[in-house]
C-alpha cells in the first residue's frame, strides 16, 4: 500500500510543476508568476524527496534513479533561475 500511495504522489508532482509554471504565466502580473514558480520549485523539492524515500525503502534502486534524481536536480536550477529572472522584473 505505502509503494501505491508513493506512486500516486509522485504523479501529482510531476504534473503539478509544469501544470503551475504554465497557469502562472498566464496570470495578469509578474507577482503573480512568481507565486507559481515558487509552487512549482516546492512541488520539484517533493519530487525528489519522494523519489529519495522510494530508495530508502528498496522500492527503486538508486541506480535506476539516479538519472531521474539529476533531471529533478536540472529543473530546480531552472525554476530558481526563472525566479531570479522574474524577481528583476517586478
């Protein structure tokens, strides 16, 4: 039950981070945007403790995740970077 519940919070993240990124843009002020980004780059963070929790407890092995653990890590330095950007802009 526990792998389930994992496998299910996992895919709300993955879709939240895009799924904000893009709501957030459509918003009428930076403000706004960068209130987004920020959910985004939370929901990126929890990604990857989940995927962390699911090698603690054997339920993926680090050397399969290891490549999805570098992406996660890819994305949060763009999302700061975005942040940053937007941040000059307000």
């Amino acid at each position: 039950m526990k792998k389930y519940g994992l496998i299910s919070q996992i895919r709300r993240c993955v879709i939240s981070i895009p799924s904000n990124i893009a709501e957030g843009s459509a918003k009428d002020s930076q403000k706004d945007f960068l209130r987004y980004l920020q959910i985004s780059l939370g929901s990126s963070f929890e990604l990857e403790t989940q995927l962390l929790l699911c090698i603690d407890l054997d339920f993926l092995k680090i050397e399969n995740t290891q490549t999805h653990l570098v992406t996660v890590e890819r994305i949060q330095k763009r999302i700061s970077s975005l942040i940053k950007y937007v941040r000059t802009q307000i």
